[in-house]
C-alpha cells in the first residue's frame, strides 16, 4: 500500500513540473462554460484608454471585435487594428467621442459563445487650468484642457472679471482686488458650444507686517508694509494694559511685555508690581501669559518693560531697576525668575546708582542691553548665559538708549535717547556698527519732550519716551526705520499712569528711509503706539 501511494505522488509531482514549463494559454475547461466581460466602471473620455477583464468561464479560444478601436500595445505604439485573438487584449484605444460596440466569442472545443456589449466614450468637457500663486498687481496665464477634433479648430471666449475678456487659449489676467473671483470660458469645438467655470482666490500683496501697542483703546494692531496696494490698521484681538511698552516677533509668535500703572517712581498704591509678559500667535489667537511678578517682596521695579526672544527659544526683559530676566518662552504661567544680570553686579567698576535698563535684543549668540539712566548709559553684551562680554567703548556709550535696532544689512545701529547727553539733544540717531560716527535721524522740534512735542509721560531722567523701534531692510539694504510717536497732547504727565486723551489725532507711527537725507514722514496717525516690531516675514 505504501509503495503504491509512492508512487501516484511521484507521478503528481511530475505532471506538476512538466506543466510548470509551458505558457497557460486557455482557462481549464472544468465546470460550466460562459462568455462574458467587463468594462470600466468609470467615465471615460475621448480620447480614450479602454482596458477590458476577461469573466468568461472554460474557453479555450477568444476573438475581440471592436469597430471604430484600435490597439495600444504595452510598448505605446498605436496600431490601426480593432480586434484580438489574446485572452485579455490589449488596451483599446478610442481617438473621438461616441457610442462603440465590443463584441467577444469564445470557444470551448465545438461548442461557441458570444456577447457584445456597449461602451460610451464622453467628450472632455473643458477645464480652466488655474495658475498657482495668484496675488494682486501679478500678471498670471490661465489656460484650458479641452477637447479637440482631428483636424477641427476650437475657440475660446474667456470672462476674467475685473481682469477683461479674452479669445486667447492662454490669456494673460492681472488682478487689482484680492478674494475670490469667478472666472468663466466658454468654447465652440466645431460641433458644439460648451461652458465651464471656475472660482478662484487672488491673494493679496505678500507683505512684512508692523504691530503696535496702542494708549488710547489699549489693543494690539498691526498693519501690513504693501507697497503696491493700499493697507489699512487692523485690530489683533489682544487687550493690554496702560503701558504695553515692548513687543518683539519671533517665528510665528507675538510677545508682549506689559509694564503696569507704575512707571516711574511711585509711592503706593502704584507701587505694585501688576505687569506680566504673554505671547500670541500672529492672527491673535493661542494668547498665553508667560510670566508675571506676583511675589510680595516685588514692586513695579521688577515689572517687565522691553522683551526679546534669542534663537533658543528663551524670552528675555529689562526691568526698570533689577537688569535683566530670562525664562523659556513656552511655558505658561512660569514662575518669576530672579534678576539674570545687571550692569552694577557684573562688571566691576560700574556706578552702583545706575538705573533703568531698557531695550534689549537678542544678536545670534549674544544679547545686547541699552540703559538710560543717569550714570548708566550705552549699550553692553553678554552671552546667553547671562555672562558679560564687552560693551561699547566709542561715542554711543556717552547716551542714555531707551530704545535701539540693529541694521546688520547696511552695518547701523539706530538709537533714541531720552535726554540731552554728550553734546546731542533728544531725538533719534545713528551710528556705525561699532558705535561711532553718530547722526541725527529725527532731531526736529516735535521731538523734544513737553507742550507742543513728544510726550513727557514719566519725569525728568525717566521719560519713557520712544520704547519699541525696528527696521524693514531688502537684502540690498533699502527700507525704513518706523518708531512711534506720541504728541504730549495726546498722552502726558508723570500720573500712574498718565493722562490719555479719548483719541490720538496728533500720535501715529513715523518712517525715515535708511539711505540717509533724512525725512521723517508719518506713516498713520490716530494711535498712540508704545511697543512696536516688525514681523521680518512676507505673507
């Protein structure tokens, strides 16, 4: 028994590798036996790839027919040839629109079968091809997928809104206002008129955008620096207080430092320490306080006043006594971190009465401090430890710096000081990179601080005066230097905090162009801007 079971297997194995030698060419013809076939589930469009499944069942013999087809091979030659003998034939090949016949007879020994079936191939209704990157004042080309007869000739008639009417196949279209527009084409292919459209969205002019803190309603603006179409001031959606005096962009954030009622010295109930640093996305959504003083041992010394973020992703602040703090700038609702360095601690030899360290920026591995007090003047670096490294030996460490930018394009530094030092008045300058070679930028009438200028919000020494200055530079060095100007008629006094009018008529965001031959003009009026930086980005 077991060698007769030896030997069937052997013979199994056997007509299996003879068999595994030779190319099936037919379906086995075990079971029943039926011819039949599918076609695409899909619309299909002129001019058109057809490809067909065989569903017949024991043939051993197949003839396609398929009038008005023809053959695509798998090496991409179109032959003029409309039927097959193979089981699945190649794919089929339809050039015009139209109702087609595929017929298949199949063979099983003497016996035949046959079925037809019916295919229709649609014509291509036309589609507008929309350029990418539409924006306003852009000159774009539209264009068009459409059908067309061999030999026959199409016509195109384009409605492109405000853009005019075309008969172009690829018409050209600028557009003027941004948001959605409805373009329209209709053609005539020689045997019949057809109509498409589309809806499009024209993007404005990509932009760097300025945002401001604002006095008088105490919001967060901003403002988009186009220069092809007009822009207006838009609300945020971020409140503040009374003395948002800095604002810093980094990424895709906004961050605020918010200094309270107390600006200046104060006696209680001014005395408490009510400012607090926050973030916000660009759009003003995502708002997030970071941190804020709320120790009882701290006052309105240690409140936050000009801010900074370094490429690590810390925040760093000037207080108006206690130097300069730093802490992550993602993390919510932090704790109040301790003084990280301040001029009198660090350097020796440096006069312990040294106040007010204002404006800070963070440059690459480095963070630069201005102060503007009395004896503590000019502007010092330190690592982003919190180490000291150097500070400037020429001319503008003679001034006390409320504010200052840096113009790495055209080697500047641009720089306000708050009271007359070393021979210059207040108002706005320049020096070289290393801080030589002063110049006045903005020195006129209305930038002296009292009745009929600038405002005198704060006290003599202490004017809180320009907080918050940037700088819109092209790699070729053109753009502007904007700072904020608040006329005494509009916020004044030395009040915590300070007395504000209903509105700011004389107040608004001032420019000068960074070429030198200075004149200021005012980019806006009717706000009164304390903070103010420049998201660097185009959107």
């Amino acid at each position: 028994m077991k060698e007769t079971k030896y030997i069937l297997l052997s013979l199994l194995v056997l007509f299996i590798l003879g068999c595994s030698k030779k190319e099936i060419s037919y379906i086995g013809q075990q079971g029943e036996y039926a011819a039949n076939f599918d076609f695409p589930a899909y619309k299909v469009y002129a001019p058109a790839k057809v490809f067909l499944t065989n569903r017949s069942k024991n043939s051993d013999k197949y003839l396609w027919e398929y009038e008005g087809g023809k053959t695509l091979t798998r090496q991409g030659e179109i032959l003029d040839q409309s039927t097959s003998e193979k089981m699945v034939p190649d794919t089929l090949f339809y050039e015009l629109p139209g109702i087609y016949h595929v017929k298949l007879t199949t063979w099983q020994g003497g016996l035949k079968n046959d079925v037809s079936k019916t295919i229709v191939i649609e014509k291509q209704p036309p589609q507008i091809i929309v350029p990418e990157n539409i924006g306003i004042f852009n000159e774009v080309t539209f264009s068009a997928k459409v059908f067309q007869y061999p030999g026959g000739t199409v016509t195109y008639d384009w409605d492109l809104g405000e853009a005019g009417t075309s008969t172009s196949p690829e018409p050209k279209a600028t557009f003027q206002t941004e948001g959605p527009h409805v373009i329209k084409l209709t053609i005539n292919d020689g045997e019949e008129t057809l109509s498409t459209e589309v809806t499009i969205d024209v993007k404005g002019e990509l932009a760097k955008t300025i945002y401001f803190t604002d006095a008088v309603k105490r919001q967060v603006y901003k403002y988009k620096l186009r220069t092809i179409s007009p822009s207006t001031v838009e609300e945020v959606g971020i409140t503040t207080g009374y003395n948002a005096f800095g604002l810093s962009v980094r990424g895709n954030k906004v961050y605020l430092s918010e200094t309270g009622y107390g600006t200046r010295f104060s006696n209680p109930p001014f005395t408490v320490a009510d400012g607090y640093l926050k973030s916000f996305n660009l759009d003003g959504s995502g708002e997030m306080i970071i941190t804020r003083p709320v120790a009882t041992t701290l006052d309105y010394r240690d409140d936050p006043w000009m801010n900074t973020v370094d490429r690590t992703g810390n925040i760093w602040w000037t207080t108006r006594n206690y130097g300069v703090r730093f802490t992550n700038s993602n993390t919510p609702e932090g704790a109040y971190p301790t003084t990280s360095y301040n001029i009198t601690l660090a350097i020796a030899g440096e006069a312990v009465n040294t106040y007010f360290a204002s404006d800070v920026k963070a440059m690459g591995n480095e963070i630069w401090v201005s102060y503007a007090g009395t004896t503590g003047k000019g502007i010092y670096k330190f690592d982003l430890n919190g180490v000291y490294q150097s500070k400037f030996t020429t001319d503008i460490q003679n001034h006390a710096i409320r504010t200052f930018v840096v113009d790495t394009i055209n080697k500047h530094i641009y720089f306000a000081i708050n009271r007359d030092d070393a021979g210059r008045t207040v108002g706005l300058y320049r020096s070289d990179i290393n801080g030589a070679n002063i110049v006045p930028v903005d020195v006129a009438a209305d930038m002296k601080i009292g009745v009929g200028a600038y405002s005198n919000q704060g006290a003599a020494g202490e004017f809180v005066y320009i907080t918050n200055i940037d700088i819109d530079v092209d790699e070729d060095g053109n753009g502007h230097l904007y700072y904020g100007y608040r006329a005494n008629t509009d916020v004044s006094g030395s009040g915590n905090p300070a007395t504000i009018s209903a509105t700011a008529p004389n107040s608004g965001i001032k420019r000068v162009s960074l070429k030198g031959g200075y004149t200021p003009e005012f980019l806006f009026k009717g706000y009164a801007p304390y903070g103010l930086a420049i998201d660097q980005v185009k959107r």
